[in-house]
C-alpha cells in the first residue's frame, strides 16, 4: 500500500475514535440523568400550625395567635402564614404575619355579630424544607343581654297623629339594629301585633299613629347570635275627647239603660247625609217603629246620617229616620247643635229599644230612659193607648230625652229629678234657651215647652204643625 493509501486509513481512524468518544459522553450524561430520576427525593419535615382564640362578645376584638413549629419543636422563624376570615361562607384575606424566634405571630379583629363570620383560618404556604398547613378556629359569640322600649308622648287629643318611638340597645348601651315586633292593647283588650319596623344604626324605630282611644304600646326582639331578646314595658297614650265633657250638677241620676258608644266620627262637621231607607234599617224597623197602618210608609220617609258631640267630649255619628218633608229641618237643627258644641247622649233609631206592646210601637220607655234622641217612630202616646203619637208622621224629634222629662198623663217620664233642674248644655227649661232657640231658627216648634221640653215639631210648610189636640190627650200633652 502506498504511503497516500496509509495515511487516509489513519485519519479515517482518528475521526472515528472522536466519534465515539462523544458518544460515550452522552450515554454518560444519560446514565447520570436517569439515576437521578430513579434516585427517591428527600421528604421535606411536617410543619406544626396552630392557631387560637378566645370567645367573647361582638365588636370587641378577637385575638389570633399563631405558633409555627418543625416537626422536632423548633420554631420556624420569620415564616409568613397567611390569616383569613370567613365571611358569608366565602375565606377573605385578613392579614399576613410574620413569625417570630419562637415561631409565633400574633393579630385581632373585631369579632362579628353573625356567629358564622366568626371562624378564621391560617396557612403555611411550606417551603423546600417543611410542608404547607392550614389550620382553622372559631371564636365563640357571648350574647349580650338586649334592652327594648317604646316612648312618645303619653297623651294625644281624639283624631290627631301621635309618634310611638321604639329603642333597641343592649345592656350596655350598644345600639341594636333590626326588626322589632310592636304590639298594641286597645281599650284595656289582649294584645296584638301591630305592625313590624326596623330600628336603624342608632337602634331607633318610630311611627305615626292617630289613636281614637286609649292605648298601650309594647315592643318584642327576638334573639339573635349576639344579644339576648326582650320584651318593652308597656307604654300608656291616653286618648283626650276634642270638645268639652258635660259637667252634671252633683245628685242628678244617671240614664236606667244604658247603650253602647256609637261608632266614632271620621268626617269633618257635622257632615249629615240624607238617603232614602237602606233594605237592612227597613227591616229592622218593621214590626218595631213602623208597622201595617202607618200614616206613612217607607218611601215617605228618609235616614238621615249626622255626627255629634257626646256628653264625654268626643265626636261620634248618629242616625235618625224621619218623614221626607221633615228631614231637612232635622239636618238644619241638628247640624246647628253640633257647629254650638251642644251634646247629645246618644242617637240611635228607636228601633234599636224593640217593640212595645203598650205603645203598640218601638219601646219609646227605653229609649228615653237611655237619654236617646230619635225621630220617627209609629206608636201611641206615652201612656195614653190608642192616641197616635206626632211622631208616626215622622215630624217630631226628641233631644237628650233624661234631662228633658215629659209630663204624661200618668206622671213624668223618665224620671222626675231632672224637671227641676236645667243645664246650659244638654237641659232646657225656657225658650231663650241657646238649644230651643236654634231649633225655632231651623224650623221646629217647641210645641209643649216644659209640659215636654225633649220634644220638637217640624214645621210644615203651610207654617203649622200637625199634632193632636190637647182633648185626645186627656188634656195632657201628647208625647
């Protein structure tokens, strides 16, 4: 072989033996790799967190004490761990603390009034060393003792507003904001819910309120997670009458019957309203005030709705039915004693007292002795059988009947003390009396003066009045 032919096959040699040495590095590096990878990993030491609290009442602050320890004891110094609080069942960050040389941090906060955003939670995020941890606590709510009351003003005039004010605190004066029960005892009844108001950040609650009689008013709180509930004392409005009481001489008796209040006045005035007979009034008027042989009937007559001032000062409506061509005088004279602050005792349809078979009518005997005053009614004269009345025409009114006695054929009626005796308000013995003289100028006649001074005919419009004559009642007046 020449000298040419040799020294290639040497330098095919040598690139060769480089070759493989670059191989065997490879495969070297290769086998290093993967013996690290099959190689097991030292694990990293357990982490010991902990995390305290102490229970207590909302708004004061909740200490969180951390302790971070390996897993021999040792504290793990300045370690951050994350501190969290659950609010609405959602972890919100609350503060990263630091650990200390003995592995401990500490923070607070305010302690929640929802016992659930009470629990609070640290975490380790772990490090090449020592493995993540998270830990949980719950600081317990302690219910403060709850104080409510209801206030305002203690007194309040008949068909004006009054404000009840309700305050919710704790004992401690913490105000208390929520829903409060409001209950109310009408009259002396049983109590019962009236409405529900929420008192605000200051525990405050009002509301306005118009009263048409005594009232007490009480509040009830419910329990919640941090403060016991409570019931108010009960707080007294007395309800005054808008006018003046009627003041009686000391001695006079008091009415025999004795009749419900009317329904209260809810209209301005004297507000009197004409209609004809409602279906319900007519059937409780047949077979009581009017009856098969009436001079009229129920077309002839009208049920006049007015309001009046009682004798305790307040404001109620009354009713009476009279004949058509009388009704509008009625509402004259009556709506004149209400704008004079004239009381009336009371004013119900006479045949509210039922039927009396000595009067062959509605029992006018109990309706005097209630002190009502009433209008139509188709009877006899008051103990005179067989002689009808004036008021079966519907034309004839009595007032406050007690005070104002009738001298019938066998005495008077409804009682004697009162014939004696006047009032500048509700008993008339003269006709310059205010009250007689309002009734002339609304077209009436005191027909029998003190013989019957509860008594008053409209007059008709030929200027008369139609009633019997003094010989069909046995020369008495004919009631």
């Amino acid at each position: 072989m020449s000298s040419s032919g040799v020294t290639w096959i040497h330098r095919l040699a040598s690139d060769d033996l480089r070759v493989l040495l670059r191989l065997g590095t490879v495969v070297a590096l290769l086998l290093a790799l993967l013996a690290l990878a099959v190689t097991p990993a030292r694990a990293a030491d357990p982490a010991a967190l902990s995390l305290t609290t102490t229970g207590g009442y909302a708004d004061e602050a909740a200490p969180l004490a951390v302790a971070l320890l390996a897993a021999d004891g040792t504290p793990l110094v300045g370690a951050s761990v994350v501190v969290e609080r659950r609010v609405g069942g959602a972890w919100t960050a609350l503060a990263t603390v630091v650990t200390d040389e003995a592995g401990a941090a500490t923070t607070s906060t305010p302690r929640s009034r929802t016992a659930a955003d009470n629990v609070f939670r640290a975490s380790y995020a772990g490090d090449g060393t020592h493995d993540p941890a998270a830990v949980t606590a719950t600081s317990r709510l302690a219910r403060r003792t709850g104080v409510v009351t209801v206030g305002g003003p203690v007194k309040v005039v008949d068909e004006r507003t009054t404000t009840v004010k309700v305050v919710s605190r704790t004992s401690t004066g913490t105000p208390v904001s929520g829903w409060v029960r409001v209950e109310r005892s009408a009259s002396g009844q049983a109590w019962k819910t009236f409405r529900t108001v929420r008192t605000d950040d200051r525990g405050r609650a009002s509301f306005v309120v118009r009263p048409r009689t005594d009232t007490r008013w009480r509040a009830v709180t419910k329990a919640s997670d941090w403060v016991t509930g409570d019931r108010s004392p009960a707080h007294r409005v007395d309800n005054l009458p808008p006018g003046s009481p009627v003041r009686l001489p000391r001695g006079a008796p008091s009415p025999r019957v004795k009749v419900p209040a009317q329904p209260r006045a809810t209209t301005r005035g004297a507000h009197p309203v004409v209609t004809r007979i409602p279906n319900g009034v007519w059937a409780s008027m047949v077979g009581r005030s009017w009856h098969t042989g009436c001079p009229v009937g129920r077309e002839g007559l009208r049920l006049l709705r007015v309001n009046y001032w009682g004798y305790d000062g307040y404001r109620y409506r009354g009713e009476v039915v009279a004949a058509t061509s009388a009704i509008d005088n009625m509402a004259r004279a009556l709506t004149a004693m209400y704008d004079g602050r004239f009381p009336i005792r009371s004013m119900y349809r006479v045949d509210r007292f039922g039927w009396s078979g000595r009067l062959n009518g509605a029992d006018d005997y109990r309706s005097m002795a209630a002190g009502n005053t009433s209008a139509f009614n188709c009877r006899d004269v008051v103990n005179r059988p067989g002689v009808r009345s004036p008021h079966a025409s519907g034309r004839a009114l009595d007032v406050n009947t007690w005070e104002n006695p009738y001298r019938s054929a066998t005495g008077l009626v409804p009682n004697s003390w009162w014939q004696g005796h006047s009032h500048p308000r509700v008993a008339w013995r003269s006709r310059s009396h205010p009250v007689v003289r309002l009734f002339l100028r609304a077209g009436f006649r005191w027909t029998y003066a003190t013989g019957d001074s509860q008594h008053f005919d409209a007059v008709g419009s030929n200027g008369k009045v139609a009633v019997p004559s003094a010989r069909a009642c046995g020369g008495f007046v004919c009631h």
